[in-house]
C-alpha cells in the first residue's frame, strides 16, 4: 500500500520508505514542495491542515500524495495546496511560532505521526 503514496514531512520521527520525501526545513517549505508536486502531476490523498494542530502551533507536518503522476494538473489538489499555504502564511505572521523545549516537540512530532498514521491505515485497497 505504501508504495503507492508519497509521505512528505518535515518530522524526523516519521519512518519513510524510498519513495517518500523528507524536507530539512519548516511547516511551509512541506508546503511548498506539495505545492510543486501538485504541479508535476500528483494529487493530494490527505488534507495539509488536517487536524486540529494549528499550523502556528506545531513545526511538523507530514502530507500524503500519490506517487502516481498525471499527465495534468489536480486544480482540486492546486486549489487545496495553494489555500492552505495562504492559510499558514497568514496564521504565522500573525502569531509566530514559539520556541518550543525539547519535550514539547517530541509531543509535535508524536501527534503529526499519529495523524499520519490515522491517514494511511484509512487509505482504500485500490490506491
């Protein structure tokens, strides 16, 4: 089932598989590199801002895609992508993220894999 998704994060609790992306970086650089996926034919499977975890709250964020590449563009995926990373943006110039204790993003980073996890166990057998 695995080898039909591609797992973007920035979490390096996450455990990854060949296909998958890990982005030395923040919540908008997963963002980002979703965003330019979308563009090379890939469709959102999970929602960025899935969840109840403020993307002003947490540094971690793991997204799912298809690793299968369409010939055109998912606008829907685009659309979601784009709307989301508006969303953050905005979220953070108005309440940046704080400087969390060791402790504290370990519990980030426990949470994005539970919802990760939640996401892929809910994928369908024809994926």
């Amino acid at each position: 089932m695995r080898r039909k998704v591609i797992i973007v994060t920035n979490n390096p609790s996450v455990s990854l598989e060949e296909q998958d992306m890990f982005v030395d970086g923040t919540l908008l650089d997963v963002f980002r590199v979703c965003r330019d996926l979308v563009h090379k034919g890939h469709s959102l499977i999970s929602h960025p801002l899935v969840g109840s975890v403020k993307p002003n709250e947490t540094p971690y964020k793991s997204v799912v895609l298809s690793r299968k590449q369409r010939p055109q563009v998912d606008f829907q995926s685009l659309a979601i992508m784009e709307g989301s990373q508006r969303t953050a943006e905005k979220m953070l110039r108005e309440r940046p993220l704080p400087n969390y204790s060791e402790r504290v993003t370990h519990d980030f980073q426990a949470i994005d894999r539970s919802l990760l996890e939640s996401a892929l166990t809910s994928l369908p057998h024809t994926l």
